[in-house]
C-alpha cells in the first residue's frame, strides 16, 4: 500500500504532549529573540566604535561572546529541526537530546565562564578586594565545570528517557553556582556602588545616574540568576523533572544570552551615562526680570562647571591629572579632550 511517503508504525501520541513539545519550542523562540537583542547591542550600539580604548582582551571577549552565541543560536535550529520537522510526529525523536547539551549546559557554561570572570576582573579593579574577586571566580569555575560535565554524561547517555539520576550532582554544580555568583556580582557590584562617599552626587541629576547604575546591575545578574534557579528546579522538582516533561529545555537555552545580553549592556550602557552626565553638567542660566518705573533689570548668570565629562572624586584628582582616576564609580569610561584621560581602573583600555 502506497503511503505517500509518511512514516508507519510511529508510536501514539502521549497525553502530556504539550510537556514535551512546549518547553523546547519556547525556549527555541525565545533564544532566538534574545540572539535579537544581542545582535542589536553589538551592532546598532556599534561597541567598537563607541568604545575603541577598552583593553584588547575586553573587547576580544565581546567577540568570543557573540561568536559562541551565534553558533549556540544555530544549534538551536537544528535542534528545533530535529525535533519539529524531520521528527514531525515522531515522539522517539523528541526524547533525543540531538545538539541540546551541547548547546545548552557546555556552551551556557562557557559563556557565563567568561562574562562571570569579567565581572570579578572589575569587582577587583574597583575595590582591590582579592578574597571577593576569588570567591567570584571559583564560583563561575563549578558553574563551568558542572556545565560542561553535565552536558558530556546526557550526550554519552543519549535520550531524555535515559536521564543519568546519578549525575545529578552536576546539574546542581552547574545551576546552583550559577545562581550564586549571580547574587554575589550583584550584591559586591551594588554594595561598591552605594559606598563611595567621595562622590557629588547632592544634584537631582546625577542621583538618578547613579540609581540608573545600580538598577542595571541588579536587574542584570537577578534575571539571570533567577533563570539559573529555574533550570535547577526543573530538573529537581520529582513532578517536572525529567523524563517525565521537557520543562529543563526552556531555562536552558534562555540562560546563555541573558549573560551575553547582560554583559553587553553593562558596556554599552556607558554611552547612556555619558550622555546623561554630560546633560546633568550643561551651564545653568537664570534671567530675572524686575520691572518699575520703566526700569527693567536684567540679570544673566551662568554656573562655573568643568568642561570635563568625567565624574572624579576628590581623592582621585592627582591620579586623573595622570590620566586615571581611582574613583568607585563603575561603568563610567567618559570621552574627554585627552585621549587617555578617559581611562577608568574598572575597564580600562
């Protein structure tokens, strides 16, 4: 009999299709719209031409980032492939982990090695805090190592239904200290934020420059360790866990390009800040007018301010004239007349 061309003898379609299915197509689309956001950070920002004087190594890791995540978005499509439209009905081939882990735990883990430790290199450069800045790294060190071992033992094992339980120590190596140094960068970032006293920050303006820093800092490492926390808790949670669902699938593929995303906005959104300072620092005119007698008294006054672009604090001022200002203000690399004096410890060229 003619069958057109269609399979035979697949098996039934389960009841909790949508548990399979679901996890992974939205985890597909949503790495996809975050690959987006990233390809709009690096490209429409311009990163290289906004920021030509950051080190060599800051700006090779950006392109280590983007590179690994537009191989990771292209496993993905073979993945959502595999699964979707040459397994189309098929439920054995959406029990295979096909690219899954290696584009999900070995390459998230790469990512978030590399965007972990830059943050730890700046938690250093602005504080000089060795204990911190190593507990940072050891940290982002576990997440990699049980990424990548996690990823390397459900590749050997082949199929969700064969889920290794033994193994799942590194799974939550590899979330678990996610998340941790996730909280940490957070809680250091901010803390070093709110402690520099040395700062004029009495204007309205630059309050709300401030605030807008310590904002981005968190939102950033709290969404990313809160996807950390869901990838563990899916593959934990008895109910969810697989191989009873594909609920795992969902956080994993989202987790790498929240750390790329987050790092690339951590960058670029000094351009931001630059602009919102240089506004905070424009001269200040008040024009009075007093009128009697046909008199009229005109009276124009325009505020002294620095023609620099760079927010110094007192005690950094020596060092500024050198062409390096040792402030706690991170984020912060301005343009100034002098091509050196931009230079900021925490990313400096």
């Amino acid at each position: 009999m003619d069958t057109g061309g269609f399979k035979q003898g697949l098996p039934p379609i389960p009841e909790n299709i949508g548990s399979i299915t679901g996890p992974p197509f939205l985890g597909i689309i949503l790495n996809w719209f975050l690959f987006g956001v990233l390809t709009l950070q690096y490209c429409q920002y311009l990163y290289y031409v906004n920021f030509p004087d950051d080190r060599l190594f800051l700006r090779l890791a950006v392109t280590l980032i983007c590179a690994v995540e537009l191989v990771q978005t292209m496993l993905t499509v073979a993945d959502g492939f595999h699964w979707f439209v040459f397994g189309f009905g098929d439920t054995g081939a959406l029990n295979e982990f096909f690219f899954a882990n290696f584009d999900s735990p070995i390459m998230t883990a790469i990512v978030a090695l590399v965007v972990q430790c830059m943050y730890a290199w700046r938690v250093y450069r602005i504080s000089q805090a060795k204990f911190l800045t190593l507990v940072i790294t050891l940290c982002a060190l576990a997440q990699a190592s049980g990424g990548i071992g996690i990823g390397i033992v459900h590749q050997q094992a082949g199929t969700i239904s064969n889920w290794p339980s033994q193994y799942q120590p590194l799974l939550i190596i590899w979330a678990g200290f996610s998340a941790l140094a996730d909280v940490l960068i957070a809680s250091i970032m901010t803390w070093l934020l709110l402690r520099s006293h040395g700062w004029e920050v009495q204007e309205e303006k630059r309050k709300n420059i401030l605030t807008k820093i310590v904002r981005l800092t968190i939102e950033t490492n709290v969404a990313s360790a809160a996807v950390a926390l869901a990838e563990l808790l899916t593959c934990t949670i008895p109910a969810i866990a697989p191989p009873k669902s594909s609920y795992f699938l969902a956080p994993g593929y989202v987790l790498g390009k929240l750390y790329s995303n987050s790092f690339l906005a951590m960058l670029n959104n000094r351009t931001l800040v630059r602009q919102d300072f240089s506004q905070s620092r424009r001269p200040s005119r008040m024009i009075s007018f007093n009128a009697g007698d046909s008199h009229r008294q005109w009276e124009s006054t325009y505020a002294s301010r620095q023609s620099s672009v760079m927010l110094q604090a007192p005690a950094a001022v020596q060092e500024a004239k050198e062409g390096y200002s040792s402030s706690h203000f991170p984020f912060l690399v301005m343009k100034s007349s002098s091509p050196r004096s931009n230079r900021h410890p925490d990313l400096e060229a």
